[in-house]
C-alpha cells in the first residue's frame, strides 16, 4: 500500500531510513567482528584437536606397555576410581552470545594403586588419560563456541541482507517518490498562484 505523499510523512520515512541505516552499520560491524573471532577461534580448535589426537595416541601406548607390563587382571583392579572427575557447565558472553565454559575437577588421587602395586606405564598411561580429559573438556567447549558463533553470524548475515537489498530500498524509493510528488505540487501550487496574479486576483 502507497503511503500518502504528505510533508509528515516524509519526515518519518527519513527518520526511519536513518534508524535502518545506523542498524545495518552496527550488525555489519558485529558481523565482521564476529568472523574474525570465529576464524580465530578454528585456528585454535584445529590445533586443540591436533593435540587431543596425539595425547590419545601417547596414552594407548603406555596403556598397551601397562597391560604387558601389569596384566588386564591387575590393570583392572587398580584403574577402579574412587571419585569421578566433575564437570562443572558455566556461561558466559562474547558479543551478547550466551557460550559455555567448561572446567574440569580430576581428583589427584583417584585411583586404588601404591607404588609397590602399579608401574611407570601404569602411572604415565594414567597421567596422560587425565591430560586427555582436560583437553577434551575445553575442545568439546570450543566447538560448542564455533557452532554458537556460526548460527549467530548466520542470522546477523540475514538480518544485514535484509537492511541492505529489501528495507533501505524501500525507505529510498518511497522517499524519492514522496519528495518528487511534493515538488509536483509545489510547481502546480506555483503556477496556479502566478495566475491568479497575472489576472489580477
């Protein structure tokens, strides 16, 4: 539906554009500054992930070399936990994201081992399991990041194109058709009024 060509009208519509305008440089702005955060966050997640896959290769390595060295009977009895490592879930915002934060509590003595009944495998292979864990803690946290990053970008994405090819457009032609309607009439309002006087009136 057209809007009516009136002088209160165009003052809105302008100020409406100018609102439109002011919105699609601020989500413009956190878009880009959402993907460097992203693109900074893969670079980091990539290296986590390179050091989770090398921590597990060491530590079923010293797992194999504490299953020769100690048994699977023995390796059992003593691997049983007393306490289970505690996952504590914290939120917290980066650009008004609501993201997790992970942190992880490995009780230090877990385990019912002596020195007498357990080996260096043993101990290495348990070391490197519990380095393992914390690893996987903050990449499982980094990756629950990327998606919130990726979904928040998306949407802003859409919200940009929106501002930018449907409704700023449309502030500009309604516009322009308004101030050329209102320029019409003020011609026509001219040359009436320059007739009138040249007729005397």
């Amino acid at each position: 539906m057209a809007i009516a060509p009136t002088h209160s009208n165009l003052l809105k519509l302008k100020k409406e554009l100018g609102i439109a305008r002011e919105g699609y440089s601020l989500l413009d702005e956190k878009r880009e500054v959402m993907i460097m955060e992203l693109m900074g966050n893969i670079h980091g997640f990539k290296r986590m992930e390179e050091d989770l896959t090398e921590k597990l290769k060491e530590a079923y390595i010293a797992l194999e070399d504490a299953v020769v060295s100690m048994g699977k009977d023995n390796l059992r009895k003593f691997s049983k936990t007393k306490e289970q490592p505690y996952v504590d879930i914290r939120m917290r915002s980066i650009m008004g994201i609501p993201v997790p934060e992970l942190m992880i509590d490995i009780p230090e003595e877990g385990c019912y081992a002596s020195l007498e009944s357990t080996d260096e495998n043993f101990d290495l292979a348990l070391m490197n399991f519990k380095e393992v864990l914390e690893i996987a803690v903050q990449w499982a946290a980094r990756e629950a990041l990327l998606w919130k990053l990726g979904s928040e970008i998306n949407k802003t994405q859409k919200r940009v194109n929106a501002l930018e090819n449907l409704f700023i457009p449309e502030y500009e032609e309604d516009i322009k058709r308004i101030e050329e309607s209102l320029e019409e009439e003020e011609r026509e309002e001219f040359f009436r009024r320059k007739r009138l006087k040249g007729r005397g009136y």
